[in-house]
C-alpha cells in the first residue's frame, strides 16, 4: 500500500495484493464506507473496472483493479449487512461489481436517490457537494481513460473526490429524509437497488435499426447500414474499442445514404477522415458492396415458441393515461420527478392488472409498500373512476 499526497491530504493507493488484505482489515473495523467505481467504457470495448474507491471517516483508499484484479478480499464488507456502503448514482457500480468481481451488495444508500426523492432539481455530485459544503470539485478529468498507467496525480485527485465527500453528503440527506417523512420511501428503493442483478443479453441482430434515421431509409440502404453496423462492431471489437470510437453513427448513416462504391464523394462526409480511409477504406467499401448486393437481412426465425403478445385493450390505455395524469400532478405537489411517484412501466402494471384493493396492489411486487401507504387509496381511486380520494 503506497500513500501519495493529493490536494491536503493522505491518498492510500494500493496495487498489491498485500495492500488489498490490509484494506480489507481495515474496513472490517467500519460501520460505514463510501464506495465508487471508474471503468474504461469510454475507451475500450469491452468494459471492467480499472479503479475502486472506498472513503471511510477517516481515510481514502484507491484499489487499482488492473493491478490486483481479485476483489475477492473485500466480497464479505460489501456482503456485510451492519457496513453501509454509500455511492452516489450506485446503479452502474454495483452491476459492475457483481458482474466482473461477484460481489453481493447489501445495505446501499445512493445519495443520487436521495436528492431525487427530496426533489433535488441539480443531483449531480459536484452540484449538491457545492451546494451544501461550498466546496468546488473539478470535473476535468471526467472522461478520463482509466485503464492507462501509470495515474496521474491528477486521475487520483479526481477519483478520491468522487467518495471523500459522500458519508457526509449521507448525513445531511439522511436528516432531510427524515425532516420530509421520506425515509421509509428511500430505504425501499435502496433495498430495490442493491438488488439488482446483471443481465447477459445477447447481440441484438437489428440493432443497427436504433441508429436515429433508420429506420427511414429505403431497404436496399438498410441493406447498406446494417453491412456497415456489423463490420463496424467487429472492427471495434478487435480493436477493444467502443464502436463509436472507430466511426460515429451519424458517419454510417451518411455512408449508407450515398451508397457508393468509391471515395469520390465518400471522403466529404465529416468523421470520414483521411486517417479512417487510409487504415479502413477497402473494408468499409467492401461493406458497402456487400449490403448492396444481399441486400437487408432479418434474423432467421426460431423454433422456440413465442410468447403470446399482450392484448394492450382501450380500457387499460384509459386508466393509464388517468393514472399518468395523477403522477404528474402528485409529483409536481411533491416537487420531485415524476418516476419517484411511479415509473411510466409501473403506471403500465397498473393500467393492464387493475387491482381493486390495497391487498391486490400489494401484490404487485415493483410498487413497493411505500407507495401502498403513501399513494394507494389514490391510486384505486383513479383505477375506479379517475378521481383520487385526497
């Protein structure tokens, strides 16, 4: 474990496996740590955490993940249900964590969900962190290629504030909640959050269809896009690249549009740099060629048995558009944003199963049981007839 001195005080970086075991001591001895993460997503294809942070009251610690990849030392203090581990906006850390280093996480309070429920309009982390303590946090290092070593003074600097601040931060919104009668709310939705898990999807065949315009181009230069989308990922994959780093979607669409089989015209088109046709030109011609002359291809059906499509009835569009009226009229009475009051998919549960009781809202299982306490009645009400009780 070496300690490097940033800003005014003590940053303990550690890079060894030695140093992790020490640091996993040391947090056992804590109630309370604050956590954050920096990945590589921003440079490189495939994603990993290259930096873990843990600020406890009375130190910061920067674990270097590329140089000691087993986490598994620290798995029983995020396990630990007695250590809060506070983040802020903890969505993407924690499915890191549990998806590259099989962390389970219990006892979160994400001071972004917070602010959110107290109806914080700024909830950025420099925005709140100015705002209560008056302190200014440079951002500058923001887009950051965390998997380059060796860090620079700077990298550490802007790591190590990104938890230093937040069991403080903790406190101060934690005393709000209770002030607004809002803590039974937030402590369900941290529950909620800390149990979310990764999800493998598999590669999306039309995935090149969610490039904006799209979808209006004539087939024959969809053809054209989707060659140029497929040898786009496969060129950023084997360059560990994000795909928009090898050439932007506004670049593909431009491509596809003019179709053509030679750089006449192709060379015009901004992000098509000379760099780009000088290492990738034959390929990209080779990927217009090819989704002119097999023209657009839809996935092969499976024999897997669809699931029956959902009857979405006039009736349920009704209640949920009275229901969508509701919660944005209580989340403007509460002056927080309307999906702390319900999420338009949960206003959709509601819409397609109607319940007709507090028992039968209580079974569904995404509302939760502050909303049942805070908001049910109303919500029967506007299921039964449009009018909310209060």
């Amino acid at each position: 474990m070496t300690e490097r001195r940033i800003l005014t005080s003590s940053v303990k970086v550690i890079d060894t496996e030695g140093g992790l075991g020490e640091l996993a001591a040391l947090l056992a001895e804590t109630t309370e740590l604050a956590v954050d993460t920096e990945s590589n997503s921003f440079y490189n294809y495939r994603e990993k955490v290259c930096l873990l942070q843990v600020s406890t009251p009375k130190a910061d610690y920067i674990v270097d993940t590329l140089a000691v990849p087993d986490l598994s030392p620290l798995e029983p203090v995020f396990a630990d249900a007695e250590k809060q581990k506070v983040f802020h906006a903890a969505e993407n850390d924690i499915l890191l964590l549990k998806k590259h280093h099989a962390f389970r996480i219990r006892n979160v309070f994400d001071t972004l969900l917070a602010a959110q429920i107290l109806g914080y309009r700024e909830v950025g982390l420099a925005a709140l962190v100015g705002r209560l303590f008056s302190v200014r946090m440079d951002k500058a290092e923001q887009r950051s290629d965390w998997s380059r070593r060796p860090l620079t003074e700077e990298q550490i600097a802007y790591a190590v504030r990104d938890t230093r601040y937040l069991i403080r931060l903790r406190d101060h919104l934690k005393d709000e909640l209770h002030g607004a009668n809002r803590i039974t709310a937030a402590e369900e939705e941290f529950l909620r959050l800390a149990a979310k898990e990764p999800i493998e999807r598999p590669p999306d065949p039309l995935a090149y269809l969610r490039i904006k315009g799209a979808r209006a181009l004539p087939p024959e230069k969809r053809g054209v896009l989707q060659a140029l989308f497929e040898w786009r990922d496969r060129t950023a994959q084997e360059l560990d690249r994000p795909p928009f780093r090898v050439i932007s979607n506004e670049a593909l669409m431009e491509l596809a549009g003019l179709a053509s089989t030679t750089w006449d015209n192709l060379g015009r088109i901004r992000g098509v740099t000379p760099r780009l046709i000088a290492r990738f030109g034959d390929e990209i011609l080779t990927a217009i060629r090819r989704g002119l002359e097999e023209g657009e291809k839809r996935p092969p059906r499976t024999d897997r048995k669809r699931r029956p499509r959902e009857i979405w009835t006039d009736e349920m569009e009704a209640r949920f558009q009275r229901l969508r009226e509701w919660r944005n009229r209580r989340s403007q009475a509460m002056n927080v944003e309307p999906f702390i009051v319900a999420s338009s998919r949960m206003l959709e549960t509601l819409a397609r199963e109607a319940p007709d009781s507090l028992d039968a809202l209580r079974a569904i299982p995404e509302i939760g049981a502050w909303r049942v306490q805070d908001y049910g009645e109303e919500i029967l009400a506007v299921l039964k007839d449009g009018h909310p009780s209060r």
